[in-house]
C-alpha cells in the first residue's frame, strides 16, 4: 500500500514538472540551511567596514546594513523558517488526526462538542490571538513553533474528521465492531492509515502557511530577534534600506515566495497521487 | 435476412498505463440487425461495457481502439470528429447506464432535462418539446405525467429514475440503443417492469437494442440474439435458443451449469466454474477460457482457436469443436 | 428436535428521521418493524426481500452491530440484546459476518495476514507462530494457500476477497455466521463456488447461518428456512420448499414470478411484472403494508393490519386472504 502510494509520487512527479522543481527547490533549500555551518563566514560577525555591500564573488548576496554576510545569514535564517515549518507542522498535525479521529469516530454528543469547541477557535483571528500571547511569552523560535503549532491544527482536524466518518462506514470497520474490537485499536490499524494520504496533503500544505506565519511574525518583530536571523526578521531589517539596498527585501523575499511555493505545489501532487483513480483496478 | 444496422468488424481496444497495456478487446466481430435486442454476456472484465463505449466514442482516458472498424449505417464511426459523434450520439445512438442515480443531474427537473436533450437534437420549440416530453414520459409508463415533469430526480424512486432515462434516450427516436446493466441496480420486481418496457418499446418504435448484461435470466427473457464474451473475445455467439439448449463453447456451458435449477423438487449440488478470470494485463496465448476449462487440451495454451459454425448464425470459438483434432482423442467427448 | 441457535422476537429498529415542523415530534423510520423468527442449529435461514425492506438491519441487529430499539435477541435461550461491553463480548466471538461488498469489507492497508487473524488478536488466541499456523490452515480450507499471506488486498479479484473473508469469519470458530448478501457483488461464475464453499463448511463445521440476500434463486438453494420480508415486516416464513412450491403472501408470489428464468422457453411465462414501487417507509400504508401494490387488496386490508398465521405445520403467512 505504502510502495503503491509512493510509485503514485513518483508517477506524477514524472508528468509534472514544476513538481520536480518544486522537490528540487525544497531539496536544495533544505540541505543548504542543514550545511550552513560550512559558510566561510559568521553569520553574527559584524564587519562596519563593509556595509551594505552590493552583491560580489566574495558576498553573492551582497552584506547587510552591520557588514554581515548576506548569504550566509540567509541560509541560518531558512534553518529557522523550514524548523518552525516542519516542527510546527507535525504539532498541529499530531493534534489535528487526534482530535478529527475521536470526533468523527464517536460522532454524537462527543462529535458536536468538539466542532462547536474548533468553530469557536476558528472563528478567532489565529494571527491577533497569536499576536496578543506572543506579548506575554518570551520571544523565540521554540515559543513560535509551540503558538504555531497549537493554533494551525483545526482545519486538519476538520478535514480528518470527514475523512473518518467516510471510512468509518465501510465494512472493516464494522467487521472490527462487531468482534469487539477496541475504538482506540480500530482508529489506529483501520481509520488512520486509510486516512493517511489526506493528512500528508494538509501536512504539506501545512508547512506552508506556518512558514508564511514565522515569517510574519518575525517581520513584526515578535519572532526571531538579532542577533538571530529568519527569512521574516530579515525582511524587516531590510524595509529601512530599500533604497539604498533592495537586494536587502529581495533576497529573503524570493526565498519565503520560493519555498511557500514548493510546498503548495507538492501539496497539490500529493493530493493527486492519493486521488483514487477509475481506472486503478 | 435482416440488414446490419451496426456492424463491429475486427475490433481491438487497449488501455495503456504504467505498468504496461491491458488488452481489454482482442479482436471482435459481430453485428446489430434491425429490430433486434442483441444480448452480450459477460463477467466483469470480459470487455462488454468497453465494447460499447468505443461504439459510442466515448472511451475516457488511457483507452484506444488500436485496430477494426465500426460501421454504422455504411459509415465507419471510428472515422467520424468529435463533433460527428456529438449529432450520432443521442439522436442515432443513445446509451443507458447501470445506476440510475448518476446519469440524471441532481439540480434540474427531470422534465427540463428531458426537454433539453430533445432541443439539442430537434428543431423544436421549448413548448413543443415539453410537449414531447410529456408524451415520452407517458410512454414509458410514469404516472401522472404532467406533474411529474416538475420532479427532481431524488423525488423518484429508483424503478421511475430508469424510466425516465429510458425516456431521455429514446426521445430522439434512436436506430440504436445501448443499455449497459440496465436493470442490475434494480430490485427485482421493478427489473421485471423495466426489461417488460423495453421490450414493448421496441415493438412500438422498432428500435435495435444492445443488451449488455451479466445475468443469464435476463437475456433468456428478453434478446433474441446472444453473444457471449470471456477475456475480450467472443467465445460463441447465436440465437438465445442456440445458447440455452445447445451450447457449444465449455464456457458458456459452464455458465448455465452453476447456476440454481429452481424447477425441481431435489437439491443438486451446484457446479461451479473453477478458478478466476484472466488477468487482461498478461499476454494470453491461446484460449482465455483455456485455464478454468475442464476440457483443456495442450492446443488450447497455445493457440487461439478459430470459430466453429453450427449452422449459419451460430459459432463458437473452442479446438473441441474442430472435428479434426476432437477426434485424436485423450480429450473428452461431452 | 433440533435447538433454536437464535430467536429473534418482536424486533424493532426504528432511526429518527427528519421533523415534520419545528415543533412537531421527531418523524421515526421503522426499518424493522416487529419482525419474529428463529433459527436451528446447523441450519440456513434465508432473509428475502427488495432493497429497503430491512432485512439487512434485522441480520445487522442480531450480530448487535447497533443497538436495537425494541424486543428481544435470544442466543440459546439468553436475551443478548441488551448486554454490552464485557458480558457481550463472550456472544460476539461467537458470531461472525461475511458482507456484500469484497472491496470494502477488507481495509487495504492490512495484509492478508493481518487481516485474517485480526479476531485472533482481539481474542488474544495463541501466539505469533500459532496465529501464523492458523491463518495458514483457514486460507488453505478457503482454497488460497500460504503464498497470499503478505499480500494485499487490491491483489485479489473479488471472489478471492469474498474468500479471505471467509477465513477471516472461520479464524475464531464461531457457531453463527450473518452473511449479507454475500454473493451478490460477485461474478456468475464465481458465485457458485462460494456457495459451494459456505455449504461445506456448514456441513464440516456445523455452523448455522442467517442468509440475506435479493437472489431468490440462491436463496432457495441455500436454506432451509426462509423469511420474506417487505416494508420492515415479515410477511411469510416457512421450510424453503413449501415457500417455493405454494408461496402464499401475493408478495412473495409476486417476487417468485419476477424471477427470470434462463430458460427462453419459460420466458414469456416468467416477466409478469408487479405493479408500481414500494412507498416510503417513512410513511407506509395503514392496514397492510402491501396493499398499494396487491392485486386481491380488500376493504378490510386498508384498515387492519394482518398478523402472521400458521397455515401449515412451521408455515406462516400474514395476509388477511388465509
């Protein structure tokens, strides 16, 4: 099942090219932020003699406004921004399968206090409401990834939870019932698996937005602070420079734009990967 | 003689995927008499419904006609645009599926859908058409017409649904019409009206119909005409009597065979056919009834065999029937 | 004197349906509507009637798929349909199902292996190497062999999967099996087989089975005792042959005569179609539920309901024409 879903990927990757870019970019972004280290220069190393340095050999994105180089600081800052991605992503995943399992699976009383309970959560603007605990919590990339992961998980859960009553119906699922099998071993060998390509395309979709939330946040100023760098904070140090400096908004933009991107188009393969086909048999 | 109003010549069909082609049709012949309902027998996977879907050039996806001709009314179909098709289709040829529930749209009256396909075939006015309408609707046995023009499909039941796609189809006065499975949803009661309705209409409108169907008792009660297919081939084909009381082909013997005799008092054990059908992505040599056989000879695994006549419209492809290698012997005599 | 396996006595599933206004009181589906019978041990009760009529809830019921709403589920002599939990599960190992559907009773992300000796595991029988040996001898009793084991389910034509639910129902050695309308997804061809297979397997283990199905063909062949059900009531029971040879309800005479025979000489005697469709069960008739459709309807079967007689010894017919 797991070899005919993953031939799937690759099948449609095959057809699809920006797929293969979108792996490629996501790839190479990924291993380049891992290896940052080997960058010659100190990310934090502040050099006042080389201000906003135009891009060169030396300094291919060029130096920011204290001389740092651009490029390497880029690289720690897509460590930062692809972390809380993924981190915040299996947090809001964990909980989102969890919660849409148990309310589609019990459905009833059980099923309608928690959607009532996730349309409220919901309804709150997620960003303010982060915004307003971020006030009271220390800034850093842990405190995001927690907020972030702990307020993205609804929209998964919802999506699980139809997934759930759907499969919940067919017969394996009632032959377990009716042997007395236990709710929480027939969720876990019968639902989830069967529910699994969904939660991969709202996973990856996921990371998505939770990059673009860092990134907001940290252009507020209430995420990564300096000496620290993410893709969102250098984005905001680069505003009082762009005219002297674009390449300052550029860089980190293209990047956030690039790896957003990637994800949703991944998530879209997926998505067709996992779509059962008519003539599949 | 009656004249061919359809005449399948030669027809091959594949689905090319990944792991390879899948030869739905291997290479078919037969023909559609006028005012004839022509039966075509055949488990899942024998290639009935993908026989009749290259008829209708409706073939979706992967699936290509790689070889054989489709001629309608002296006219290859197979030749014909998209556009061509769009006038046959509905106004020449019209097609009935299984489900009754998914070939209607959910969110028009059934009335204006009819009255819709009547426009798009006939320069009619849409109250000449309504009028129409209502007179099909009558036609085909739907009670209180009129008021049942403004119904939506989930306002009938299952049994008045069929009807009333047989009413769609068969609003342009179609030469032919293909019913794929059209009483397999149905209980059994309502599929004893439906198959007494398409029987009375073809009297009535003289139209040649294309029964495809999985189920013996159906095409005993209602085609005169059966052609019986197993792994994209013809296995035998001839009038219901020659197929009911003379088989010739071990598979279609083996069909009548498994199923219940409800005329006697006494129990018999049923006689099944073994194994199961063919898998259509592997290459198959010779027969593919050759495997589930009880008669296999070596000749069968290696090559196909050719049609054998019992009289002139009745043939039947299996090496037991040729006379010169049936009487070699080893194998067994019925 | 063979002993009732199961007795099934005044059952009553009712689903609520939609409201008729906003303080109007709950609208009530009756699915099965006081519907009583019993079943031998070792033997075949077959369960008639068109899609809709509740047979499969009254088989769903019995196996307590769901809570029941009214009467009683003996399992010798001891009324199981209000136990739960722990007390039910000693009951549930006892009884299996077979379903209709061979693509969706197997979960396709399981092994064959897995699959079959999941009741094993529920039960907590044997160990790993004796759940093995046991999943081995059952898919080799059902006619597939030790090589299928770590094979999914989407390896399988239908008829193989009707099988590995066959070896799955057998793994716990249960006495009763519920099998809804277990050959009607399946090629002609096939069915015969799994019939086949069922009969040997009830002669061989001694199980007794409830057969759900609209095949009356099958269904003959295959019991000993059948029930005819329309609109959530039984409307005929009796010994298979006699249902046959001198069906007594016009339903159940109706349904025989729909049946086609693959005969074409027969042909023009079997199509004798029944009248119109069966109403809403949300809103079934008064008296007799069959009387939109009934040829001999009378005054009387507007207004009263007719209750099951004894017409003959163990053969039962409501009907107010006996």
């Amino acid at each position: 099942m797991n070899s005919k879903l993953l031939s799937n990927v690759t099948e449609q990757l095959k057809e699809n090219s920006l797929g293969k870019i979108s792996i490629f970019v996501i790839v190479i972004l990924t291993f380049a932020s891992v290896l940052a280290f080997l960058s010659p220069y100190d990310p934090n190393k502040i050099d006042v003699m080389n201000r906003l340095a135009a891009p060169s050999k030396q300094h291919p994105f060029g130096t920011d406004e204290m001389g740092r180089d651009y490029f390497t600081r880029a690289l720690y800052g897509g460590r930062v921004s692809l972390t809380v991605g993924f981190l915040s992503m299996i947090i809001s995943t964990t909980i989102g399968t969890i919660v849409g399992t148990i309310s589609g699976y019990f459905g009833g009383k059980v099923d309608s206090f928690i959607m009532r309970f996730v349309d409220i959560l919901m309804s709150i603007p997620t960003f303010f409401l982060i915004l307003i605990l971020n006030a009271y919590l220390k800034p850093g990339v842990q405190n995001i990834i927690i907020i972030i992961g702990l307020f993205s998980w609804m929209s998964i859960a919802r999506i699980v939870r139809g997934e759930t009553i759907s499969i919940k119906e067919r017969e394996y699922v009632q032959y377990s019932q009716v042997i007395g099998e236990k709710s929480s071993v027939i969720i876990k060998k019968h639902i989830i698996p069967n529910i699994f390509p969904t939660v991969i395309v709202a996973a990856t979709l996921n990371i998505a937005s939770a990059i673009l939330m860092e990134s907001s946040l940290s252009f507020l100023g209430l995420g990564v602070r300096q000496p620290n760098s993410s893709w969102g904070s250098m984005l905001k140090y680069a505003q009082g420079y762009m005219e002297e400096a674009p390449y300052l908004a550029f860089f980190p933009g293209i990047l956030i734009l690039m790896t957003v991107l990637s994800f949703n188009v991944l998530g879209d393969i997926f998505r067709l990967a996992f779509e059962p086909k008519a003539n599949d048999d | 003689m009656k004249d061919s109003l359809l005449e399948v010549k030669d027809l091959e069909v594949t689905f090319f995927n990944r792991n390879g082609k899948v030869r739905a049709v291997r290479g078919i012949n037969f023909d559609v008499k006028k005012g004839e309902i022509l039966g075509i027998v055949g488990e899942s996977g024998s290639g009935k419904t993908v026989t009749n879907l290259s008829i209708m050039g409706l073939l979706k996806g992967t699936g290509k006609v790689t070889k054989g001709q489709i001629i309608y009314k002296g006219e290859n179909l197979l030749n014909k645009s998209e556009k061509e098709m769009l006038k046959i289709r509905g106004n020449d040829i019209a097609m009935i599926f299984q489900d009754p529930m998914t070939s209607l749209n959910p969110v028009f009256t059934v009335g204006n859908q009819i009255t819709d396909v009547i426009m798009r075939h006939q320069k009619l006015s849409r109250k000449e058409a309504k009028k129409k309408t209502i007179e099909m609707l009558k036609m085909v046995g739907i009670p209180s017409a009129e008021e049942r023009y403004n119904n939506y499909p989930h306002e009938f039941s299952g049994g008045m649904r069929q009807r009333a796609i047989i009413a769609m189809a068969l609003s342009c006065k179609p030469d032919l019409l293909i019913a794929d499975e059209p009483t397999t949803a149905l209980d059994v009661t309502i599929q004893a009206q439906i198959l007494e309705l398409l029987k009375e209409l073809k009297e009535k409108l003289n139209t040649s119909i294309i029964l495809i169907t999985h189920d013996l008792g159906v095409v005993a009660n209602i085609c005169s005409r059966v052609v019986v297919m197993y792994g994209g081939m013809i296995m035998e084909e001839g009038s219901v009597e020659d197929i009911f009381y003379t088989p010739l082909h071990p598979y279609t013997k083996g069909l009548l065979q498994s199923l219940p005799k409800t005329g006697g008092k006494m129990k018999e054990r049923l006689i099944p056919i073994k194994g199961n059908p063919p898998n259509l992505a592997n290459e198959i040599k010779g027969c593919p009834f050759a495997d589930r056989c009880p008669y296999t000879m070596d000749i069968c695994r290696e090559k196909q065999p050719k049609y054998y006549y019992d009289g002139e419209n009745h043939r039947g492809m299996c090496w037991l029937l040729d006379k010169s290698i049936n009487g070699k012997g080893e194998n067994h005599e019925e | 004197m063979k002993s009732k396996l199961i007795e099934v006595k005044d059952l009553k599933k009712y689903y609520p349906a939609k409201k008729s206004s906003i303080i109007g009181k709950t609208q009530y589906l009756k699915a099965v509507d006081g519907v009583s019978f019993y079943i031998n041990e070792g033997e075949t009760f077959g369960l008639v009637g068109e899609s809709g009529c509740g047979k499969s809830t009254v088989g769903k019921s019995i196996i307590r798929l769901f809570d029941i709403t009214d009467g009683e589920i003996l399992y010798r002599g001891k009324d199981i349909s209000k136990l739960n939990g722990r007390q039910l599960k000693s009951y549930r190992r006892k009884m299996q199902v077979i379903f209709q559907d061979p693509y969706s009773s197997l979960n396709p992300t399981l092994t064959v292996e897995e699959i079959i000796s999941e009741p094993l595991d529920v039960y907590n029988i044997g160990d790993k190497g004796q759940r093995r040996e046991r999943v081995i001898e059952l898919l080799e009793k059902v006619g597939l062999n030790k090589d299928h084991l770590g094979r999914y389910p989407h390896e399988f034509s239908g008829g193989q999967r009707q099988r590995i639910g066959i070896a799955r129902a057998l793994s716990i050695k249960p006495e009763f099996i519920l099998c809804d309308e277990p050959i009607s997804a399946l090629d002609v061809s096939i069915q015969a087989q799994v019939v086949n297979m069922l009969e040997d397997l009830q002669e061989e283990l001694g199980l007794t089975y409830l057969f759900i199905a609209h095949d009356l063909s099958m269904v003959r062949y295959i019991s000993h005792r059948i029930g005819v059900m329309y609109l959530g009531k039984l409307v005929e029971k009796g010994p298979s042959d006699e249902i046959y040879n001198h069906p007594a309800h016009p339903y159940t005479q109706a349904l025989l005569s729909s049946v086609l025979e693959p005969d074409p000489k027969m042909a023009a005697k079997t199509i004798k179609a029944l009248e119109g469709d069966v109403p809403s069960p949300l809103n079934p008739p008064k008296g007799c539920r069959f009387v939109t459709r009934c040829k001999y309807a009378m005054k009387k079967c507007y207004e009263i309901e007719p209750k099951l007689k004894e017409i003959s010894p163990d053969h039962s017919v409501a009907c107010h024409l006996y």
